[in-house]
C-alpha cells in the first residue's frame, strides 16, 4: 500500500487551462519525499488536492489506499497532516498550548488524555518552555515548531510541508529539516515537502521533479541531481555541491561518488 497514489490526475482552475496534467504516481510510505518544481509547475495546487481543498476534474486520489472523495473525506483527513508556508496562518489560540489543544478538543478527546498529549508532542519537539508563551511573541521558527506539534498531536500518518522553509532564517531552515528527518526516522511518519529549495533535495529519500503539470522524474534524489539536462529541461539551478563538482569536472579533476557537502570535502582531501 502507498501514502499516496495518483492515477490519471487532471485540475486546473479555469476550464480548459489545466494546471496538473494526468499525474500518475506512487508514493512509499515512511520516506521523506521532496516534490520540486519552478514557479507554476503545479506543486502547490497539487498540495491543495491531497487534502481536498479543491477537487480534481478527473482522475484519483488515494491516500493510504483510501480513495479521496466526498464519502471518505474526513477518514483520509485524519491521516495527513499539512504544515503551511506561513505559520500565523495555522494559529487560532493565544498560546502554543491551547494551540495544540485546539484539534484535540474538536475530536472530542479527553482532558486528561489531552494532556499526556500535549507533554509527549511538546517534548519531542523541544517547545516545553514556549507553551505558555502568547504566540505573537514567537519567532518564525518557534511558531513553525509549534504548529507541527499540533499536527503531531493528531497522529496523522502522513505529513506535507508546504514551502514551510521559505519564511525561515538559516538557523531556524536548519532545525526544520532536522525536525522532518526525524518525523520520519523516530515518528515512522511520511513527509511530502513541496519546496523551492535544491538544498533540501539533498537529503530526501525521494524526489519528484514537476515542470508545467507534468511529472519529469521521481526516484533517488542523488541520481536525479546527477542529470544536467534534465535539470536544465526543468529550469531549476542545481544544488551547490553539486555545481562545486561539475566545476571541479570542467577542470579535470576527477570526482568521487558522494553523499551530501560533508562526504564530498573529505573524499577530496584524500585525492
């Protein structure tokens, strides 16, 4: 069973100008999956799709083998999560704890249970001094913590990300992906980031590269990132490491398999 399956999948917002053109992919569960694209390519209107925000004009959508439609709507919901670009948008109460709270009333779960949650979600994500503290005091990374604690108060299975790195300062971008690493890792969860960011493709476990609704590749980041032209077909820069070693190639040098900036500066220290 995948965390997501798309067959046959076409939307666009005005009749006639499809934005998504019959999108055919499967997704494994319990991976980190970046999906990447330029401005326009759809990545952003396909979140809206996986959680029901608008409705495809045909084709399906299957999460966790449930079939998104009207009669399954709230079962599937129950298993994603969707974590925005802008955090303000996601807070309703005055503070992080009545903020996670706040889902956990609406299913109806006991105080006492409430709790237990709270203490569990804020511990994992490191925000236990932060409960009490009004939101609009929060920073941007502060706030970004908190609203993924109260998604992982739901338990959903899997969670999206939606260029919710975009807002953040280096430091803040950093602990993040730390944060989406280990929902995979340590919470077995799956994590959709939509993003603009190459940097990030460096760490996924799947990639899925989008150019004007259509689907170029999905598969191993690494082996994505390797293909020039396809990058140059999808208008996207590469990610630095990978520019520092094509420059290094350009200039004969031979360069080894890596994995990541850390692997590619210590086998070149060796040569």
């Amino acid at each position: 069973m995948y965390a997501i399956e798309l067959v046959n999948l076409n939307f666009g917002y005005v009749e006639d100008k499809p934005i998504l053109k019959n999108l055919n992919l499967k997704l494994t569960p319990n991976k980190y999956i970046c999906i990447v694209g330029h401005n326009g390519s759809g990545k952003s209107t396909l979140s809206k799709l996986l959680i029901g925000l608008v409705k495809p004009w045909s084709g399906k959508i299957k999460v966790a083998g449930i079939e998104l439609n009207d009669e399954n709507y709230k079962k599937v919901l129950h298993k994603l999560g969707l974590v925005f670009q802008n955090p303000d948008s996601q807070f309703i109460r005055l503070t992080a704890e009545d903020d996670i709270a706040f889902g956990l009333e609406n299913r109806n779960v006991p105080r006492i249970l409430i709790r237990k949650i709270i203490d569990h979600v804020s511990k994992f994500m490191n925000i236990e001094p932060l409960l009490q503290v009004n939101s609009s005091l929060l920073s941007g990374g502060e706030k970004q913590k908190v609203c993924i604690a109260s998604i992982l108060a739901l338990n959903p299975d899997i969670i999206i990300f939606d260029e919710s790195t975009s807002m953040l300062d280096v430091n803040s971008k950093d602990d993040l992906l730390k944060i989406m690493r280990s929902l995979v890792k340590d919470q077995k969860k799956t994590v959709i980031s939509i993003t603009h960011d190459m940097e990030e493709l460096l760490v996924a476990d799947e990639l899925v590269l989008l150019k004007d609704g259509t689907i170029l590749a999905h598969g191993d980041p690494k082996e994505i990132l390797k293909d020039e032209e396809l990058l140059k077909t999808s208008n996207l820069d590469f990610p630095f490491i990978y520019c520092l070693a094509n420059s290094l190639k350009a200039k004969g040098v031979k360069i080894p398999e890596f994995d990541d900036e850390e692997d590619l500066i210590k086998k070149l220290s060796n040569i």
